[in-house]
C-alpha cells in the first residue's frame, strides 16, 4: 500500500487530532482522508444499496485505547498462549483446571517469512472477533429443545449461561492491556453475527447491554420464576434443581439446588471498554435461525403465547430436525403445523411480548439507540442510511491503512446456511476499488464454504444470489484484501486462498462461544517491512476462572460454570477447537 505507519507511532503523534476528527468529513466512498490510529469512522455507502450519504455531523466517531506511554510490549497474560481450560478428571463428567497454553504456528502458505521480520515490523491495527454468542431466551416457546429426543446435542445443559457467560468476554477484553504480539492498542471488537439465538427481542435488549453495558435479568414470562424445559420434570432434560435422576445426571451431571432461581437472576456488564462493530448471523435474521417466518401470523403469535411445547418421540424429532437441515420447509409451514398438530401435548407458561420475533428495521434502530452507544461508535457500525434502505452492510476505517467491510450473508427466504445479493456484491467491489490504497478486512458470518444457500430474498426477488465460491473470486481480484473474518460453523478453521493472478488473502474462521471451547479471537495486522504482511491471530477465553464451585451461583460462578457444562455436554463435538494451524498463528502474505 502507498501509505504504511505504525499504529503506535500514529497514536502518540496524532493523539491531539482526535477532537478535530469529530468535525472533519469523513472517508467518503470515492475518498480518503488521514484518520488517526485507534479511531474507527465508518464509510458511509453512497449509492442506492444502502441508501443516502449522511451528512458529516451524523458520523460515528469511535476512539479505541490510547496507545502506553513506555515502550509497547506482548501482552499475552489472559490468552490462550498462557493456559487454556483442560479437564482434571479422565472420566464422567469432567471438572476444569488451568491446562497449558497453545502455541503458536507459523504458516507460509501463500508467502516465505523472512528471517529478521520481529525487529523490522511496525502494527497497523488490533482488533478483537466476537462469533456466534447466541444469546438465549431459554424459555421462548418457539424453541425446539425436544429434538434432543433423536440428537442429544440438540438441547444442551448450558444454555440458561449465555448471558453471564457473554459477560465473562467481555470482562476479559477490558483486561487485555495490548494485542498479544506487538503490545499495541486494540481497536476495536467486532461481533460477526448470531448474536442471538432465537430472533427475539428480549435477545436482542440483552446483547446490547452485554456489549455496551448495563444491568438485565435473562428471563421472560413469570419474573419470579423460570419456566421451560430444566423444572419439567422429563428426564429427557437436565433437572439441576431437582433429585430427578435424569439422563444427564445419569452421566455425572451434578444437583444444583438455587441453579434456575440463579440462572434468571439480575446480572450486570459493565460493557467493552473498546468501540464495537456488530455484523449480522442467520439466527440473528430468522426465526430460530432457519425460518423465513416473519409473514406467518400463527408463529408470530406463538412467539409471545403461553404455550410451549417441551417433548415428542424421537422419530418425530428425527423428522422435524432433518427437515431443517436439508432445507425442505424454508418458510416455516411445516413447522407450523408440526406445532398445530401437537398442540394439545404443549405446556402452559407465562406469555410474553418479548419474545415477539424482530425485524431488519428493529435489529438497526436497536443499535443507534443512544442508551446502546456504549463508547460508540453511533449505530456499531450501522447508520441512517441502513436504515432507511433496510441493509445491514457498511466498510469502516479501521486505521491510517486499513479499513473494515461487514458483509450480511443472511438469506431472508429461510435456512441457516447463506449467500449475497448481486447489489451488496457490487457495492463491495466499488468500495474495494475506491479504497485500493488501504488494507481491506472484511467481515462476514457464514464462511466460504456455507454460502450455498441462494434462495431469493422474498423482498428483493430480482436480486441474484451468489455462493461463497463466488465471492472468493471477487475478493482475490484485490490485492488490497488481507483477511476474511467470520464464525458460522462453531469451530477455528483458517483456510488461505490464493488465485491465478498473484493475488491471496487469509480466511480466519472462529469458533463459537456457545459451544466449547468458547473463544473469541484477537488479530494483529502487521508489516514486516520486507514486501509481506503478516496476521497474528490469538485466541481467548472468558475471564471466569478454569475451575468450578458448584456452590458458587454467583455471576463468575455462573461464568465458569457455563464453560465445564458446555464441556460436558452430551452429542458435543471435541474438534471444534480445531488444529493447532487454526488456532494461535502467524499468517504470512506477500503485499506490496
């Protein structure tokens, strides 16, 4: 790229700057404007795709951490370099304990590292992923828990923890002191979708508090008293408050007296001490993730009413779950009339409206409400102008060099699996282009092998979608595109892509915090001032301690205790950490 400074040298020379940005125009898309290091502007889209450019009073101005005084350091303290959460135990249910730290790997697959290149190389930028939180409303009468009745890993015991398990990350950003490599400042922190589970309102309020900050109680219908599938009394479920000998307890599950009145208990976040950017993931778009359902009264309905259904037999179960997978009932028909059809077999529970589905104009104002800005910046990324054309893209500077893109891979005519539209892919390619003397990141949910679903959005039925194939293409014809960044799959997979031209770029795939192992990611950009850049990625887990207290119900308590759960949870896969090359490494590319 033409312009190369070091993050850190850009932050102390520039730091007088920052108020003046305030009122400066911001990078328009044909642009470009000198920001300073630690500050994310967003770039607003002037065309018809995303609606009108704002004007420059409406920007968000978003200052990450000021870079430290003394010389900056590695600050791995807190990562998974240092420890990671092992089991203590080789049988049953497995307690945690402090296990050691991954090392980290070397991959020159589309470029030779140098020797030399750790005394030469300068930080263009610091960021944090944040994948795949599901935050849940456990008692939402639209989940399906009893397909656990064919697949044991359909419902698991951890599930009531999302939230002060969400918390605990957050809480172990805010204590990173710098990016694990090269000591610099974070940036930012970037959620790449399914933020929410079930499409849900109450969801919804409590993401935004968890990233922004504020006190919530995880719980819908009765306020005193949690109502769903763990006090039914079937043992197909893990009963933790009860002595019901269930089928997890069977396993070693524990009898957790005080676990539901806890588990639905005011919590608080003090929210990231960085600005935060939010991309959009299927369970976020549709209904329980899968439906294209938004028109249909009756789920609509469902949603807010007091009955839940809580058990079938296993080969209904089976047929339901395969419908799903295989995209056969898209739209959700045919889950309607499953719920019709066992109507009489649903439980009564306290109804609620909010749990009420929301909608694409719902999740954006959701994000520019002021009481959700947190330390900004205004909208995380999303703006008027994505409100008024109903989008859910944007690009953003990250830094002098680099700039960020959110994609929204969702297919609003149902299944979890994704695509793009003809218009947002031709809006990519413009902002590439117009930005073709910055680094480009982009951001995504569904990975390049998960964009295979290319039914049409029902609102837009002329606009074509295109796989994951296709946009590999589009991406390798810039060479400015360092990385893909996205979540999706539940599991750490970095895949390098290269193309015929010369041209290649790293797609760093994160696993979820839902299922275990539960990380985040931080990435570190870097020039090595030797024709290549490298991409140091480093894993995290949340600040709540390896080990567990069964008889601590506090909000950490909670914390750690979600993690061993998710651990232990019957059907759950052991892979999903992935390889050592797809966990902490450094990624080695030839830029000019």
């Amino acid at each position: 790229m033409s312009r190369i400074r070091s993050v850190a040298t850009s932050a102390a020379h520039k730091g007088r700057e920052a108020l003046e940005i305030n009122r400066r125009t911001v990078l328009a898309a044909a642009g470009a404007a000198s920001l300073s290091a630690g500050v994310g502007l967003v770039l607003r889209p002037t065309d018809s795709a995303a609606g009108p450019a704002v004007t420059a009073d409406q920007q968000p101005v978003a200052e990450g951490r000021k870079a430290a005084a003394a010389p900056l350091a590695p600050y791995t303290k807190g990562t998974t370099l240092a420890s990671v959460a092992a089991p203590r135990n080789s049988s049953g249910y497995r307690r945690l304990g402090d296990g050691a730290g991954w090392q980290r790997v070397l991959r020159s697959d589309l470029a030779a590292a140098t020797s030399g290149r750790a005394n030469r190389r300068t930080a263009l930028a610091a960021f944090v992923q944040f994948t795949d939180l599901h935050l849940m409303d456990v008692q939402h009468p639209l989940r399906l828990e009893y397909l656990r009745a064919h697949d044991p890993h359909a419902w698991r015991p951890h599930e009531a923890l999302t939230v002060p398990g969400a918390i605990s990350l957050v809480e172990r950003v805010n204590a990173l002191r710098g990016a694990p490599v090269t000591g610099s400042p974070l940036h930012f922190v970037m959620t790449t979708g399914d933020n929410t589970d079930n499409n849900a309102h109450s969801e919804l309020e409590w993401f935004m508090k968890v990233m922004s900050g504020g006190r919530m109680t995880p719980n819908t219908g009765d306020p005193a008293h949690y109502e769903g599938v763990q006090n039914s009394g079937l043992k197909l479920y893990w009963q933790a408050d009860s002595a019901v000998r269930d089928g997890d307890k069977a396993l070693g599950f524990p009898h957790l007296a005080g676990f539901l009145a806890a588990a639905i208990r005011e919590v608080r976040s003090p929210g990231l001490n960085l600005p935060w950017y939010s991309t959009v993931g299927n369970h976020d778009a549709l209904p329980l993730g899968c439906f294209g359902s938004h028109a249909d009264p009756y789920l609509a309905e469902a949603a807010i009413g007091g009955r839940k259904l809580m058990t079938v037999t296993d080969a209904e179960a089976k047929k339901l779950q395969d419908s799903i997978r295989t995209a056969q009932d898209p739209k959700g028909s045919g889950y309607r009339d499953f719920l019709k059809a066992h109507a009489r077999s649903a439980r009564s529970v306290t109804a609620d409206e909010k749990r009420a589905p929301y909608t694409v104009s719902d999740y954006l104002k959701a994000h520019l409400d002021p009481a959700h800005q947190g330390l900004g910046p205004v909208g995380h990324g999303y703006s008027s102008a994505n409100l008024a054309a109903g989008t859910q893209y944007y690009a953003f500077r990250i830094s002098d060099d680099v700039i960020g893109i959110s994609l929204d891979t969702t297919d609003a005519g149902g299944h979890y699996d994704g695509s793009i539209g003809t218009v947002q892919l031709a809006w990519l390619e413009k902002t590439l282009k117009e930005n073709k003397d910055s680094y480009a990141v982009v951001f995504s949910h569904h990975t390049s092998q998960t964009m295979t679903n290319t039914r049409p959005d029902p609102a837009h039925p002329g606009d074509r979608r295109h796989t994951g194939t296709e946009l590999v293409t589009l991406l390798n014809r810039h060479a400015n595109v360092l990385a893909w960044v996205n979540g999706h799959i539940h599991r750490n997979l970095i895949t390098p892509h290269k193309a015929s031209n010369g041209n290649s770029f790293w797609e760093i795939t994160t696993a979820s915090h839902v299922d275990h192992p539960q990380l985040a990611r931080v990435v570190e950009l870097v020039d090595n001032k030797d024709g290549t850049v490298s991409l140091f990625t480093t894993l995290i887990e949340s600040a709540a301690p390896h080990r567990t207290d069964f008889a601590d119900l506090s909000q950490t308590g909670l914390a750690a205790l979600y993690r061993e759960l998710a651990f232990n949870a019957p059907g759950a896969s052991k892979v999903l950490g992935g390889d050592p090359r797809d966990r902490n490494t450094e990624l080695v590319l030839k830029k000019g």
